[in-house]
C-alpha cells in the first residue's frame, strides 16, 4: 500500500517517515545545545598570565598547605625566624619585664638601653646605682639565659648617668671642672 502523496509533493514519491512528536520538547532543546556547544563560536580560556594566576591545579587537598588560610601565631613565627628577629624579639619583651628581673627598686633607678652582639647596656641613675647593678649582673646574666637559653646575653654594660659638658664656650678652663658623681 502505497500513501497518498502530501501538498506539494508530486504524485509517485514516498513521504518520509517523520519521528514521533515529542510534546515536551526535551529533544529539540538537547539538539539546539548540542549545536551550539559544538559549532560557531567557541569561546576562549584566559591565559594564566591574564588573570594572574598560576598554571596548574590550584585545588588545596585534604591536608593543610600554605594556601590555606594561617593563623596569626604561626605566620608571625615564620616571620621571625625567616628574617632572623627571634631573638631580638625574645630579648625586647623580656627586658620588658626588667622590673621582674632586677626588682623594682633597682628598676627604679635602672634601665636598658640596648642589646648588641650578646651585650646587654644599662643605664642608671647615679654612679650608687650603677655599682650597684655591677654586683649583681651575674645574677641578671644567668636569668635572662635561663630564660633565652645557653650564650644569649653574655654580659651587661652597666653605665652612669650622663655627665654635663663643661667644656663650652671660649673661657673654658682646664681640667675636669666641677665635681661630683657623674660616672
């Protein structure tokens, strides 16, 4: 049996089989994705120069790695060691505590000034003072290396107060001028 032809199609020719409708649509939408993600324009990844990120797998595992964000502590540690401050760090807040260390009358009349190449420079307030940190600075350089550890401070400079200049002017005259217990 042979079907009658269609409009316009002319007497003697087979009408092609037509598939079945679809009333959704899902394969008519499946083949205008299909025809778009393949042909016609395709659009371009952005090199990593482009964005600024390394080439590369940039996906962090299961276990934590540098990129994962670090806690404050951990990064100021690595600072320290990476640039060498660890111990100028230690040494700074403990010499905060310096009352702590000397007692506070001593501290009183004490302080530190600064710490070089493993010693230690006090400044007090009268030449009494400083004789009296002299004496015990052993006992000071054994603490702070209890703390610090082994060969941190080696000794402690301790100074008197700073002594006024009587050498001004264009009628100085010789000799150590006036005195008292300046150092």
């Amino acid at each position: 049996m042979s079907e009658p032809p269609g409009p316009g199609q002319p007497a003697g020719q087979r009408r092609p089989e037509l598939p079945e409708h679809d009333a959704t649509g899902l394969d008519l939408a499946r083949q205008i994705a299909g025809g778009v993600g393949a042909g016609g324009r395709r659009r371009r990844r952005k090199s990593s120069e482009a964005t600024g990120r390394p080439a590369g797998p940039q996906l962090s595992g299961s276990r934590p790695d540098d990129r994962d964000p670090q806690p404050l502590g951990t990064t100021m540690d690595r600072l320290l060691s990476d640039r060498g401050w660890r111990v100028r760090v230690s040494v700074a807040l403990l010499l905060a505590r310096w009352p702590a260390l000397v007692g506070p009358v001593n501290a009183d009349h004490s302080a530190p000034e600064s710490f070089e190449d493993g010693d230690l420079t006090v400044r007090a307030d009268s030449t009494a003072w400083a004789s009296s940190l002299r004496a015990m600075a052993p006992q000071v350089v054994a603490k702070l290396n209890a703390e610090l550890g082994d060969g941190t401070v080696r000794r402690i400079l301790v100074r008197g107060p700073d002594a006024p200049s009587w050498k001004h002017g264009p009628r100085s005259v010789r000799g150590r001028g006036p005195r008292d217990t300046y150092g």
